[in-house]
C-alpha cells in the first residue's frame, strides 16, 4: 500500500470517529411499568424562539411515536409527551489535527519525524437541545431524553439535523429494564 493511500485511510478514519457522536441522555422512572402504554397525546408545543423547528420536532415525535406502535389518541392517554427546545451558541470544539511522518527501519535501528498541525474549523456553532419528557395521566414524569444538535443555516440540512436528533433520542423509548438486556 503507498504511504499517500494509507494516510488517506488514516485521515478518513480519524475524521470518521470525531464525528460520531455520543448517545442522548436519558432517565426514567424504574418503578414504573412501561409495557402497559399504549396511547398518548401530544401536550401543547412551548413558546419558542424558532417555532419553525418546534413544529418539526414536535411533528416527529409523534411520528416516531406511532412508528413505534402507539397511538395517537388525547381522548384516552395512557402517557403525555412534551419536549422543550432550546437555542444557543456554543464553541467550536471540533479542530481537525493532522499528523505527517516519515521513518525508516534498519538493521541498527530507525528514525522518525512527525508533526500535528491544528485547524479550527470554525469559531462558534448554533446549538439546538432537545428534552422530550414523558408523564403518566396524572403528569408525574417517568422518562426523559435529551440531545442536542449543531447547525449553520435553516432549511432541509436543519429539518435533517433535527428529525435524526429526536429519532436518537426516541429509540431509547420505551426502556428496557437492565435485566431483559
């Protein structure tokens, strides 16, 4: 394999692993029989300053929700699902650093040069966070997932950015207890 081949490899998976990212957070109720749900509403979407992307979360959420085999139905829920959204700004941590080198191996031995450069990608990011809540009928909170996403502009790559978001964080939806696992 040529050395430029294997540092494009190494570049690719470098880059790879910066950006995956890390699970939502997530806690719930553990006295609470999450097998008996069936139904659920949507509560009322909070004031916002960007209710565009409110409107699209809280479109998605029910979606994944049904998609998951609930139903849709505020006459009769069994469960309540509200969610908050929250804008800001946060600093680019996403440096890209780049390692160059060359060695050689001998009979008496080996020597090698390398070097790291760093490049900032940029200096601050747009954040959204999303907190999805669920209740019991009686509003008592038994589970919660949160998970934020980074954004430039509005648009297809936001409404993107935002649907793979809250599908992150619902797959973690219902619990499984640690002993089922």
């Amino acid at each position: 394999m040529k050395c430029r081949q294997l540092f494009a490899i190494l570049l690719s998976a470098t880059l790879l692993s910066a950006c995956a990212g890390k699970p939502p957070r997530t806690d719930y109720a553990v006295d609470f029989d999450f097998s008996r749900l069936e139904n659920f509403t949507m509560l009322p979407a909070p004031a916002s300053d960007d209710p565009i992307s409110a409107e699209r979360i809280s479109n998605q959420i029910s979606r994944d929700l049904q998609n998951k085999g609930f139903k849709d139905y505020p006459r009769a829920p069994d469960f309540l699902v509200g969610f908050s959204l929250s804008t800001g700004d946060k600093p680019d941590e996403s440096n890209v650093s780049i390692g160059l080198g060359t060695g050689s191996w001998g009979r008496s031995g080996g020597i090698s040069v390398g070097t790291a450069v760093d490049l900032p990608t940029s200096k601050n990011v747009k954040e959204q966070e999303v907190d999805i809540r669920i209740y019991d009928p009686s509003r008592r909170l038994i589970w919660r997932g949160t998970d934020s996403y980074d954004f430039k502009d509005g648009g297809e790559k936001k409404a993107t950015a935002a649907q793979k978001t809250v599908d992150k964080i619902l797959a973690q939806f219902p619990p499984q207890p640690e002993n089922a696992k």
